[in-house]
C-alpha cells in the first residue's frame, strides 16, 4: 500500500499532495515551526514542507508508539502515547527535537490527543477499571487525573478549540456516534452533529471559525482503515456542514490536531487504492 500526505487550503478549498511514500503512514500534526510530525512503524517522523521527506525522530526506547502524537502549544515538547514499557498505550512527553520520553499519566489504558492552549493540560482518551472510553484531562505537572464525560457508550478523539473554552470529541449514544463539544470542567455538553454518517476526530481551527471532521459511512463500527471516508467542514458556533474532500481512508488519516498556525491549512493522509 501507499500513503499520501495532503494539505487542504482554505483558500480555494483545495487539496495540494505534499508527498507519497510506500506503507502506512498516519497522523500528521502541523508542528508550530512548520514541519509535519507522522506516524509510520511505530515511529515518530518529521517531515519538512520546504523539501517533503521522512525524518527519524529520536524517541528512545519508545518503538512502539501509535498514531496519538502532539507538539505542544509553544512548539517545545511533543506528547505520545506508547506501549513499550507496559504493553498497554501510556502518555508521555518529550523534548520537540527528540530524546528520552518522560511519562506523563498514571493509569492505562491512554491515548493522546492534544494539549490545552496554556499548555497546562494534555487531553486524551482513556478506559477504567472495565468502563467505556472517555474523555480525561491530565495535569502536565503532576499527572493528576480527572474524567470530563458521563453517559456515552465510547468517547474518543478530543480536542481544545483554541481559546480553550471547549474540548470538542466524538461521542457514541444508542449506536450513533456523533460530534459533541464539553466545557472543561464537565458542564455545557452540546451535540454538534446529528445525521446519519459516523462522525469522529473533530478538530477546531486555530482561528476559531471552523472545526473539520472525518466522516464514515453509516453503519461503520470503531474508526477502521481503508474505507470511502469524507471531511467535513462545519463552524465552530454550531450549524450546518458541508463535505470538503472524499477520499480512501479512516484511522490514520486524520486522528490528531493538524490545522496550521492561523488556520488557513491542515493536513490529512489518504491511501490510494
């Protein structure tokens, strides 16, 4: 198989190919300094826009990471979930040009998916003690941990709008699974969508106008690969979507926060058939 990374711009609303390569590639984050970080391997890479390629980024002992990765706010750290030490996904954090991992959460199972805008958080997913996946949010000092949702089937794919007001994630009720956003501290819950396809991974644009989505055909299960996906585009005050590019993909193509700085772009991989 291939994958190739893309860039969506706003202006024109147009997809540009930045590049492909053999294998599975997936996650990308847009990296506050301009390069993109991916996951391919259970590896960490960057890939600079000026000269699009895959470089090794330094992760010590951590080979088994998955596609939860990113750059914190000011660009000096990234955060990762890995299973090396544990054999189950923990959350770590370490310096943006590479090096030793340091933990960051306690409990496991957990997946990150972001940082809060002051960089005192990071939000992730996670399951406890049997229960459904929700969504936490971790002290980046301490590690103390607290639980933001209640009451859903599975909850996945968080992510902080950029004034830190709303974590937006997508939710899973009576078999529908939907975008919703939460305040911080547990109030406000509000659904943002509600039609017939399986929306996940919503992300808000830095510029606060917009927030993109993947979404599944309906009826899918889970966030599965290889699949005839679609992005969304809807505002981030609520109301209509429109469906922005179609393309063959799913997990991987769109997990983690990808917007530019600004909000004029955000990345996205898909895989040719």
């Amino acid at each position: 198989m291939e994958s190739e990374i893309c860039i969506w711009h706003a202006a024109g609303a147009s997809v540009e190919p930045v590049l492909r390569v053999p294998g599975r590639v997936e996650a990308p984050n847009w990296h506050p300094e301009g390069h993109l970080l991916v996951n391919a391997e259970g590896r960490l890479w960057r890939v600079p826009l000026a000269a699009p390629r895959l470089e090794p980024v330094e992760t010590g002992f951590a080979r088994r990471l998955n596609n939860d990765h990113a750059p914190s706010p000011d660009g000096a750290r990234i955060a990762l979930s890995d299973k090396t030490e544990t054999g189950r996904s923990c959350i770590y954090q370490m310096p943006a040009a590479g090096g030793t991992p340091e933990r960051l959460s306690r409990n496991t199972p957990s997946w990150l998916h972001g940082w809060s805008p002051d960089g005192r958080f990071v939000v992730h997913a996670g399951a406890r003690d049997g229960g459904p996946v929700g969504i936490y949010l971790t002290e980046v000092a301490s590690g103390a941990e607290r639980c933001v949702t209640a009451a859903f089937d599975h909850a996945d794919g968080p992510d902080f709008s950029a004034d830190g007001g709303w974590i937006w994630f997508n939710g899973e009720r009576d078999g529908a699974v939907d975008i919703w956003r939460i305040r911080p501290d547990g109030r406000e819950l509000q659904r943002m969508t509600d039609g017939p396809g399986v929306d996940w991974f919503p992300h808000p644009s830095p510029c606060g106008a917009h927030v993109v989505h993947l979404r599944y055909p309906p009826g899918t299960t889970g966030h599965p690969a290889d699949l005839d996906v679609a992005l969304w585009l809807m505002p981030q005050q609520g109301g209509p979507g429109r469906e922005i590019a179609r393309f063959r993909g799913g997990q991987g193509s769109l997990n983690v926060p990808s917007w530019a700085p600004g909000g004029a772009a955000f990345a996205f991989i898909r895989y040719p058939a």
